[in-house]
C-alpha cells in the first residue's frame, strides 16, 4: 500500500508531463502564443556574439560602442537618426520588456566571460523593477530570459515562491504560455496565423537589422491625451507601487553589475533612470506607500524617498554617471504613450540627452 502511495502520483505526474508536451509539436505553439517577447530573449543571445565580433575589429575599422541593458522604455532608439547625427557611435541594445536587474547581471557575466568592453554602458534603473512586494508579479525574464544555472547559482536572491514559479514554468508548458481557447479559435480563421506569423518574423528581422533596437518610427507610438495617461498613472501606481518595499536583492544584481563593469575598464558606466510622465512620477514623490521601519516601527514615505537616495548613493560610490531623465534633467518633450513609455515623436531628443552624457562630459 505504501508503495502504491508513492507510485500513482509519480504515474499523474508523468501523465501530465506527456500530455503537457503535446502542445511543443509541430507548429502548435503559433496557435496559442500571444506575444512575440521570446523572439527578443533569443535574439540577445546572439546579440552577445555579434558584439564581441564587432569590438575585435581594430579599433580604426570599428565605431565606438554603447550599450543599453534595460527594458521596454529604453529599446525604441532609432540607429539611422544615432548614425546620421553622432557617425563615431553605434548602439548595441540588450533592452528586453520587462528588464531587471537580475537579467543585467547575467549579460554582465556573460561579457566578462567573453572580455566584452564596450565604450560605455548604461543600465535602466526603475523603481518599479526595485520593488520587492508588487500588488501584480511579473516573472516574463525570469522564465524566458535566465538559464537555471544562473537562478540556482543565485538561489540565494530569490524567495521560494519566484524559484518554484520557474521550475514550474521550465518543466510545463501550459503553466508557462497559458494557452487559451479564444486565443486558438482566433488563429484557425483564415488569414490570422499568417497574419501572426508574419509579426514574429518582422520582428526577429527589425532586431537583427537595428541590433537589438525596435526603432519608434517602426513601432510608432501615439501620443495619447492628458486624461489616458493620468488614469494609466493611476491603474500602473496601484499595480507596482501600492505598496512599495524596496527590493533588496535587485540592489545586490545592479551593484555586482556596476562592479563587473568597472574590472572589465570600460570607460564610460552610468545608471540612468528613463523618463515616465509628469502625474506618474507626482505619485511616486507625493503618496506614501512605501514602507520602511524606523526604530522598529512601520513608516510611510513617499516612493522617491525611498528609492532615489539610494540609487545616487551608489552613484557617488562607484563614481560612474547618474543620468536622470525625470527630476534632475527632464526632456522638454512631453509626450506619452501611455505613463511610463515616452511617445515616438519624443525619442531624438531622448537619444540627445543621453550623447550630451556620454560625449558631451554631461554630469
């Protein structure tokens, strides 16, 4: 009997493992996917050769090198406009939706394994990519972007939840891409799957061109009115910030980021803060949902208060540039797509404010 007990749920478990796989055969998976996200993942582990290729040339055949590591508000940056008005430069993009810091840290190991030394390298900070207990999770780079070999060497940054999570969504499909039944009816009418096909290859295409960049005149984003964007600010503001505790652990990946970079000597290193519209950013300095203790009591303060210091802190600690889009030196173009992604017509001075950094000695 006891044996029993032990066999018949390893006999449900291969069951559903089986039955779980057939939706990896043949084409299937273009029937269910809803997002081209895994396509941007795969293409950065090429990324990571071309670029090394790249900085093997001698340096008189070769432009200098740029590089962002961060997510989707820093991957729309258009390398035509980038050539035509700065043509020393060329810019290698490892920006992935939903970009963390522990995604940096692996492409940073990744680098220092193959002795990749760019001119300069930006990493996106975000307090939203900071905060440890966000009301909606997000584990898009975690699954698609890390190998096990870097979670389980950094087992200790993770809680029990986020590491179960990943060996659940590595061993089932279903768990990871939640297929759905609408999703499958609507690829089986005609033209749809062609239609959605066709998307992936565009954008496999669009990332080899542009190295790792969507450029915003190709995915153009809209200007959407002052109402939409202050209710995204509300929506996005209850979804990540409500409430705020500062995430210890992404502190740990983004400094062992800066540290890689410093040994590899790479001149030019700054972490910089993309900029988000004016009603998001007057929440996360006005409202008082992030908690911190103070002589063991429980404190609210604000967001910004809590996050900022830090991060200019480390900053000053490291002596590397501090490039804030948002308090320090705003764009004049205002423009939103929705709270935290800057409108297309707004990127080449975005593009500008960055050269003014990394070659105008812009502190």
């Amino acid at each position: 009997m006891i044996k029993r007990a032990f066999f018949i749920p390893f006999v449900i478990f291969l069951a559903a493992f089986t039955v779980d796989k057939l939706f990896l055969l043949d084409s299937f998976p273009l029937y269910y996917l809803t997002t081209a996200s895994f396509i941007n993942f795969e293409h950065k582990q090429r990324l990571i050769y071309q670029l090394k290729d790249y900085l093997n040339q001698p340096k008189n055949q070769r432009k200098n090198v740029l590089v962002i590591v961060g997510n989707s508000r820093s991957f729309s940056f258009d390398l035509e406009y980038i050539q035509n008005k700065y043509p020393d430069w060329i810019l290698f993009n490892f920006s992935v939706p939903g970009g963390k810091q522990d995604y940096f840290l692996y492409l940073m190991q990744e680098f220092k394994k193959n002795n990749i030394k760019p001119e300069a390298i930006l990493f996106s900070v975000t307090p939203q990519a900071m905060n440890a207990k966000p009301a909606v999770l997000t584990d898009e780079v975690m699954v698609f972007g890390l190998p096990a070999s870097f979670i389980f060497s950094n087992f200790m940054h993770y809680n029990v939840d986020e590491i179960t999570n990943y060996i659940g969504k590595k061993l089932f499909v279903v768990y990871k891409y939640r297929p759905k039944i609408k999703v499958i009816e609507h690829r089986l009418k005609k033209g749809n799957l062609i239609s959605f096909i066709n998307f992936l290859i565009k954008t496999e295409n669009v990332l080899e061109k542009n190295y790792g960049n969507i450029p915003s005149k190709i995915e153009f984003k809209t200007s959407a009115s002052e109402d939409v964007i202050e209710q995204n600010a509300k929506s996005l503001f209850n979804d990540f910030f409500v409430p705020f505790v500062i995430d210890k652990n992404a502190f740990y990946f983004i400094e062992e980021c800066i540290k890689i970079s410093k040994s590899l000597e790479i001149p030019y290193v700054a972490l910089f803060w993309p900029p988000i519209s004016k009603p998001l950013l007057q929440k996360k300095k006005t409202e008082k949902t992030a908690i911190v203790y103070e002589n063991h009591q429980r404190v609210y303060k604000t967001v910004y208060d809590v996050w900022y210091p830090p991060m200019v802190k480390m900053v000053d600690n490291y002596k590397i540039g501090w490039i804030d889009l948002n308090v320090k030196d705003p764009l004049r173009c205002n423009s939103f797509f929705d709270a935290s992604h800057l409108a297309s017509v707004c990127y080449n001075e975005y593009t500008d404010k960055i050269f003014e950094y990394i070659t105008g000695g812009k502190k």
